[in-house]
C-alpha cells in the first residue's frame, strides 16, 4: 500500500499513512544514546557461510545459469537483460526479449457461475466470484511439482472507491469530492477483498487461467474464520457475536503473504486498523492496546452497516485481526485459520524456509515506522511426505523480535510468556497477551525501531535474509541507528541478516546494510548502488521481495510515483554477490499510479509473476494527466484502454520469448 497516493483528496480511498503512523512511543532501542556509526562490514560474510548453506532443494543447472550469466556480464552480474528505461506512462514496460502478458484482472470469472464484469452494474454476488481489487502477494503452489501448472494465490489488499465506482466523485463548484457508500458499494468492496485461489496452466508457453479448477476458490471480508493458537477463546477475542473467541468473519487488508512449504497459503493482515470505526466504551481496558496499532482509523465506511467495525458495539472485534491466516488451498471448502502463534501485528507478509534441523521458519515485517522484524520458528519439524502432520505446525513455536546491535551482530529476542520482561508486572498475564500486544512485548524487549518492516525474505541458496525496509521520513537525526542509518529516510534501505551457523533458528546472527535506496547522483540522498547502476537501475521504497531458484535477488517497490523520482514503481534486479554486489537494474515498470507487488518466480524460473496494484491511483504529477484521477477522469484505462472499461489491477505473467530462464 502505497502513501504517496491521492489520498488527500480521496481521503476514503485508503489509509492515509497506512503504513506508518508511528505509533511506537515506546523508549527503548535507537534513541540519542546510539548515534550512528557508519562503517562497511562489506566483507563479514565471506567464507564459509555463502558455501555451506547452498540448500539441497536448488538444482545445480539452476545455480549454473546464474554463474554463466554472471561470467558473460562485465560488470560480473548475474543478470542478463537489458534493463528497461526509468519513466512514467499509462502502461507497464518489460525488457526487450520480454513477453508481459495479463492474466488476471479485477472482475476476471475465477469461479463458476461469475457473470461477465460489468463495472456499471458491479454486485457483491458478482464481485465474490470474480477476481477481486488490489492484488498484493502473488504465490504459486504447483500441482504435481509442475512449473507449468498450479494453483495461483493471490491477495486483494484493499479497495479504490473512487477508481471502482462510476458516479461516487464528483466535482461540486470546482471542487472535487468523494461520496458517501451505499450498502451495496461496501458490500462490493467486503467481496473485492481477501484473497483469490486460482487454477493456471501455461500452454503453447502462454499462461492462461482454468475457470472451473476444482480447487478455485474466493475468500473475502465475509469468509468464516478459525481462530487458533495461544489466544484461540482469550476473553479478549469474544465479541457479542462469537462467545467462544475463536470464530472470526473475514479477513481484511491481506498484504504479502507466504507459501508454507507444505502448500498452504499465507495472508497477511496489515493495516486492519482503517476498517474500525466509532468509540471505544469509556475506560476500555483495550485502549492502551488500540491507541499502538492506531485503531480506530476510520478509513473504511463499513461500520456504518456492520456493527463488527463499531468500536462501540463490538469493542474486543479489532483483537480478531492483524494475524496470518493460513488457507488449505486443497481443500476450498476448509476455514481458513487465524494462526495467533505468530502474533499481532500490520504483517507485511510471512516467507518461510525449512531450517537444517527441519524445523520451519518464518520471517515477519511489521510494517510502521519505528516497528519491528520478527521470526517465528516452529516447535514441530517439516514432513515432507506426510502433508497431514505439518498443517496445524503453525499452532506451536516461539516467536521472536529482532535487535539489531551497532556492532553488525544481531539477537532475536524470544516472546514467551514469564521469560524476561514478559510477565504479569509488566501486563502480560498469558502468552495470549504477549501475542495480542505483539507490538508492546517488543517495545520492552527492547526491539530495534525499524523503518517500516516490509517483506523479509530468506534465501535458501546463499542462507541469508533479506529486509525490505520501505521509508521512514519521521526517522530523525537524534533517532538514528546502524540498522535504521539515515534520518528523514525517504527512500528507504535493505538489509542482509546471516543467521549463525547458516541456520535459520540460531537466536543470534550478523547483519549489514545491502544498499541504502534512492537516486545516487544526489550526494544528499546517501544511496549506496553500485557504481555500475544506470540512471534507470536505481530504485527508492523496496517493498516486496523475491528470490529465484539461483538464489537471485528481485525487489519490487511501492511510492516512485512522484516528482522526486521521476519514474512508476517497478520491479529491478538487484545483485547481491561478488564485484557487482548492490548493482540493480530495472526488468519491469508499472503504469502511471500504480505500485509493484508480486513478485513471485516459478520453480524453473522461466515465469516471473508481477502484481500491478492500483494503477490510475494518482497522475497529479505526471504531465501526461495533471490532475486527480478518479472513475471519469483517469490517468490510465491500464489494462483493457477502452473507453467503456475502468482502470483494473492486474496480475501479469512475464517469460522469454521463445522460452527459458528469466534473466540468464
Ligand atoms: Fe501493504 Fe506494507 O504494504
Ligand atoms: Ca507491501
Ligand atoms: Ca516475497
């Protein structure tokens, strides 16, 4: 989500600084007392650990390629392609050689039954068996290890009223204003939420989507959930409508996401604290609680027809959201499960990997300035041929909060119940509370205050991990730390963990900062690309991430759209071994207003899916448009360009031309 958006004038539309109200008033880790100190640890990770953690499950041909390609670059990049041209336009561009073909666009049949998208005459019973709005994560689970047919799962962040609906703006004396929401409209909003399980199958090398897959499934605002784990049935769970504290309706603002490795699929919930509405009774006992996740924030009109958004009548409903749901994509009519093991938070996303020992690992962005990185190691071990025994392995673990020291080491400090500060004396009466105040647990752990956590992603192959950590203009020059290293941080940074020992569960590890982002021709700025980045590879506000076979580092971004950049989001390459460390180059570029979500490789690597998420969401500063952007005035009809047909998210499929790997 994206908060250099329209926002000020479409102030419903999303949440205004949704990721990152800083609600983190907590005292400890970066103040004052830790000043920054920039040194290059460049070299601390050299020796073993890059050769030694070269995980079983990547094939040698794929490691090879990457080898080539990075022998046949000059500049000893492992990428070969020749990158796009920085820019803005009404459309997405991908590098010569490049096919980048849609697949899925909002209002897309992905169920039987879906009446063809008529966006005049959009319903709720339509929109819940359409491909719904704003597509974030992007996952394959293939079906019989195949590279060329699976199952695509897609999530559906939030909603644009003012791009979706005809007639909801309109300009009064000059001025442009937003509507109120009919019933109909939120109700069309709550079934373009959540997330979509599709069949794919790619054929004659073009992917196309399976209508009547059997496993095609729509999960939205209105899906019933099973709330399970350590706060399953807390009394802080139970509403008027679910006694029990374990049966939640829907889920909401589902990010980044994960694949598990046994081929569930992960939904983050982000910013749920736009949904709530109205007044907490006076003197709740949740007030301190709500007031560090920023709830209420009022974004959303749906408390005016559901009473489960209304702080005043169901006060205990925001504590139902902000887990990972964990969905059994092999069985559509299975309730998806709020796994409360990983606690509660704004998850950017949850990316997991199977650790030496064979316990799973996963790796958690808590997306707000001065927020937290987490990782939740599971209890139980990964079952590779007993699919049954790993699905409730997300129920059992220990969850940890990442302390970033100056000196390049790192602890991850356990959220357990009793052990440390995690106790009655400080308000914690059961690990239920530790995982519900996820957010105050860390704050007297003594977390490092981050810049806004966005996907974290390990790597099996070089057995690193990576940290998109997106901005933080709020960071101030009293605030900064090794980890967080510049103030008013505009552009945001990447930093690279090594766990010890090359394995994912060790509770400590060392750290350095990839690259600092943003335009390296400005001395201010402080990025650190590489000398071989064109003016077209570099990049500001890394959001998600992916990593491919070979071990290649993708970064998608969120928030170039604007003056200061002069370019759309987009997805680079960026290489992170050898002499061409921190050099990036640009693959793919987003229409005007959009953000870059995705990315996701399949397992052969010859298909790159990508997520352009709200496009048209903007265009005041691109001179082809000028002006706000809404339903009868947008800066692009992306991707259909008819005149009878809105502006749509999209998921887009990229492969060579002629075949093969992506980027070799
Ligand atoms: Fe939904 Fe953190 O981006
Ligand atoms: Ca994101
Ligand atoms: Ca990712």
């Amino acid at each position: 989500m994206n908060e250099h958006t329209s926002q000020k004038i479409f102030p419903t539309t999303q949440l205004e600084d949704a990721d990152g109200d800083g609600h983190n008033t907590s005292i400890n880790p970066t103040m004052g007392e830790i000043i920054g100190k920039r040194f290059s640890r460049r070299n601390f990770l050299q020796g073993s650990l890059a050769v030694s953690a070269i995980a079983a499950t990547v094939s040698p041909v794929a490691l090879m390629s990457a080898d080539e390609a990075r022998a046949q670059d000059k500049s000893g990049s492992a990428f070969k392609f020749t990158e796009v041209e920085a820019g803005v336009d009404a459309s997405h561009h991908v590098a010569d050689g490049y096919d980048a073909d849609i697949l899925l666009r909002w209002g897309d049949a992905v169920l039987p039954g879906a009446p063809k998208f008529d966006p005049t005459k959009q319903t709720a019973d339509a929109q819940s068996k359409q491909f719904g709005y704003n597509n974030d994560y992007v996952g394959y689970i293939p079906l019989e290890g195949s590279s060329e047919h699976g199952l695509l799962v897609v999530n559906h962040e939030y909603t644009n009223p003012h791009l979706m609906f005809p007639g909801l703006v309109k300009v009064v004396d000059g001025k442009i204003k937003q509507g109120a929401l009919s019933k109909e409209q939120v109700d069309v909003e709550m079934a373009a939420h959540g997330g979509t399980i599709v069949e794919i199958r790619k054929a004659g090398g073009k992917w196309q989507v399976v209508t009547d897959g059997k496993y095609n499934r729509r999960i939205t605002a209105n899906t019933p959930m099973e709330i399970t784990g350590p706060a399953a049935g807390n009394d802080r769970l139970k509403t008027n409508v679910d006694a029990t504290g374990t049966r939640a309706i829907g889920t909401i603002n589902n990010c980044a996401g994960g694949v598990t490795p046994w081929g569930t699929y992960i939904m983050a919930e982000e910013n749920f604290h736009g949904y709530f509405s109205g007044k907490l009774p006076e003197g709740h006992k949740e007030a301190a609680n709500y007031k560090r996740y920023g709830v209420p924030e009022g974004s959303y009109e749906w408390a005016n027809f559901y009473d489960r958004y209304d702080l005043a009548k169901e006060p205990n409903e925001p504590n139902r959201f902000g887990w990972i749901v964990e969905v059994d994509v092999m069985d559509p009519a299975s309730t998806p499960k709020k796994r409360t093991a990983l606690g509660r938070t704004k998850h950017e996303g949850a990316e997991s990997i199977v650790a030496k020992n064979g316990k799973v690992v996963f790796y958690l962005g808590d997306d707000e300035r001065f927020d937290y990185v987490y990782k939740f190691v599971t209890e139980g071990t990964f079952k590779p041929n007993d699919r049954a025994a790993n699905m409730n392995l997300l129920d059992n673990g220990t969850l940890y909060v990442a302390k970033f020291n100056e000196d390049g080491t790192m602890q991850w400090l356990p959220m357990v119940h009793g052990q440390g500060p995690l106790t009655a004396a400080n308000g914690f009466n059961s690990q239920a509370d530790v995982l519900i105040e996820c957010r105050r647990a860390g704050d007297v752990l003594g977390a490092t205050k981050m810049d806004r956590p966005e996907d974290v992603q390990p790597n099996g192959v070089n057995g690193k991990v990576y940290v998109m950590l997106t901005n933080n203009t709020r960071r101030k020059a009293d605030q900064v730390n090794a980890a967080n290293p510049r103030a008013e941080n505009a552009f945001g940074h990447i930093i690279e963990i090594a766990e010890n020992d090359g394995d994912f569960t060790a509770t400590s590890g060392k750290w350095e900062v990839l690259l600092k982002c943003g335009d390296p021709s400005v001395a201010a700025v402080g990025a650190t690309f590489s000398t071989e980045t064109t003016k077209n590879g570099w990049f500001g506000m890394p959001d998600n991430c992916a990593v491919d076979s070979a071990g290649r580092l993708w970064v998608s971004t969120d928030g170039n759209n604007n003056k200061a950049t002069g370019r759309t989001d987009g997805l680079w390459a960026v290489d992170t071994e050898g002499e061409a460390r921190a050099t990036s180059k640009l693959f793919f570029r987003v229409p005007v207003g959009a953000e870059m979500c995705g990315p996701l490789f399949t397992p052969d690597d010859q298909t790159a899916f990508v997520a352009v998420q709200h496009p048209a969401d903007g265009g005041e500063d691109w001179s082809g448009h000028g002006r706000p952007s809404y339903y009868e005035d947008l800066s692009t009809r992306w991707p259909d360009f008819k005149p009878d047909m809105p502006v749509r998210p999209a998921v887009v499929a990229i492969t060579k031309v002629g075949g093969g790997k992506i980027a070799v």
